[in-house]
C-alpha cells in the first residue's frame, strides 16, 4: 500500500509541474578550466570576472577568471592579495570593483567570517585595501551599487542577521543602515538570499530562515525594505540573480520546507519586471544549480558553474538574451 502511495503522488506531482511561460532558447559557454561553487562574479567593461570559491576538492581559492564573451574563452588573471574563501561579495562602481567578505573554512572562531574589503582595478589589475567591514557577519552576503555609496548585508555567522551597511567610497567608511530595514511580515532574518539592481532600485529576497524563503522586497531610499511580490514557484535559497536594464533574473538554488520536502535543486529561470512587480517563468536550466553564478553582459544572460543535482561540479554557462 505504501509503494502504490508513493507512485500515485509521484504521478500526481509530476502531472501538475509547472511549465515555462515563454520558451528561451539557452546556449551552453565553452566549459571553465577550474569550476566551482560558491564564487563571486562581476562584469566590468564587457568581461566577465569569477573571483574564489570551492573546487571539486573541497579546496577554497583566491584566484580570478575572466570570461570573454566575444570568444566564448576563459584566461587566469592569477591570485588576489587576500586569503581563500567561499561565499565572497563583490559590486561594480565606475569601473572599480568591491569585493571581499567570505567564509575561509575553519569553523569555531569569527575570524573564519572575513571582514576584508577591497577595491580591484581591472584596467591596471591592481588590489588596494579599503576599511574592514563593522562585523563577522559577512558569509554569503548580498550587495547593490547606489549612487554614491554601495550597500551589503544580510550575511551569516553562526545565526542569522538582518544587518544592513552603508560603504561610501570617498571617505572609505562603513555606517549602518540597519534601523528600519526589515517588517511587515517577510523575514527580519535571514541567509543565502540574493538580490541586485536594476532601472536604479534594488531588489533583495529568497533565502533560508527554519525554512527555505520566497519573499522579496525593495531596498527604498537605504533606509526600508519595502515588500514586492514574492517569487513564484517553490521556495528557495543560494539561488543567483543578475540584471539587464529591464529585468531581473533569478535563476536555481535549493528548495527545503522541512523534513518531508528537503534538498530539491531548481532549474526554473524566472524574470522580474520592477516597473510592473510581476514575475515570469521563461526556462529551464539543463541541470538543477545551486552555489552557482549569474551575470548580465548587455541583454545576454548567463548562468551557470556552481554544483547540480546531481552535487556534481558544473564547469559550463548557460546563456540566452532578451
């Protein structure tokens, strides 16, 4: 009786799985020479750059890619000035990039949770050390690019925060924001959540808090979040999300609702539509991907690298434009 139960809501699940609402056609990028998960991504004049992360090995790294899109080719830029981690952040100004952040593997003590901050110039290839971050807080968080500041949080270290910090540039100091930042029913808590902006706003959701999350919301004036519509389809967390100049895309990650529904990896591709607070699912991946990379160079999106469902390394992007 039990096995003809669990055939009958394998059949029932499987007749009622959602299907895309647009049809994309994705294309697959030449594979990467060292993939893994857990990396920081970020485009600067066109190339696409993957910084640190975990291999196969189990092996953190420091070192950094760059992708270009005009050859579909990979070339080492070499090791940064910085200790290896996994779930660094990074964010793009004026042609500099922020990065830094990080979880360095040795569990027991906050010095694993990274506070360096860094300023990369991709023209010269050169590093330069900027303020630490205010707290260990700092695993996996989430960053966006304002006018004349940037701002990261919602970082890990050993609980969940809600902590929301402003980095303004010209005077290479860090300042909270976090006063009114999290109410009105969507977690005040939370980790491996994903955002990014677009048409100059910012957008932040998903996540894990008990329970895989699909909240998401806006980040108005610095100052609040104030909520959107949540993300259709299963909950999730260590999704990857990237913008064009108008839409968002949130692709993958990890479904939990508990004991039952545990460890689903996604392939859905959903787009967001700030201007209308609507959500679409356009595709598929060709694999479930979580730990995985997502950026924008023009209209093209690409996602991809990461860990599948299979929790086999994935060395390959996937992309497709608007």
């Amino acid at each position: 009786m039990k096995r003809l139960l669990y055939i009958a809501l394998i059949i029932a699940c499987t007749a009622c799985t959602e299907q895309p609402e647009l049809s994309i056609r994705l294309h697959e990028s030449a594979p990467m020479p060292s993939p893994r998960a857990g990396a920081a991504c970020f485009v600067v004049d066109g190339q696409a750059y993957v910084f640190a992360g975990r291999n196969k090995e189990g092996n953190l790294l420091n070192d950094l890619w760059r992708y270009r899109p005009e050859t579909d080719s990979w070339d080492s830029i070499g090791q940064a000035p910085m200790t290896t981690r996994v779930n660094p952040t990074a964010c793009v100004k004026d042609g500099k990039v922020y990065l830094g952040l990080g979880f360095n593997g040795k569990h027991g003590r906050d010095s694993s949770y990274k506070r360096d901050w860094w300023e990369y110039n991709p023209a010269a290839n050169t590093w330069f050390r900027l303020a630490d971050y205010p707290n260990h807080y700092t695993d996996d968080a989430t960053a966006f690019t304002g006018e004349e500041a940037l701002y990261v949080g919602y970082g890990f270290c050993w609980n969940y925060r809600r902590d929301m910090f402003r980095y303004t540039i010209a005077t290479n100091t860090w300042d909270s924001i976090d006063v009114n930042v999290s109410f009105h029913g969507y977690p005040t808590r939370s980790f491996g959540g994903t955002g990014c902006s677009c048409l100059g706003r910012h957008f932040m959701g998903t996540g894990y808090y008990r329970y895989s999350l699909d909240w998401w919301a806006e980040l108005v004036d610095g100052t609040r979040w104030e909520k959107r519509t949540p993300v259709p389809g299963k909950t999730r967390t260590l999704a990857a999300s990237a913008a064009t100049d108008e839409y968002i895309y949130l692709a993958g990650g990890i479904h939990y609702g508990g004991v039952v529904t545990t460890g689903e990896v996604l392939r859905d591709i959903r787009r967001y539509a700030p201007d209308s607070d609507t959500w679409t699912y356009v595709a598929v991946l060709p694999v479930g991907l979580i730990n995985h990379v997502c950026f924008t160079i023009g209209k093209r999106v690409y996602i991809g690298l990461g860990e599948t469902e299979e929790w086999q390394f994935n060395d390959k992007l996937y992309w497709f434009e608007e």
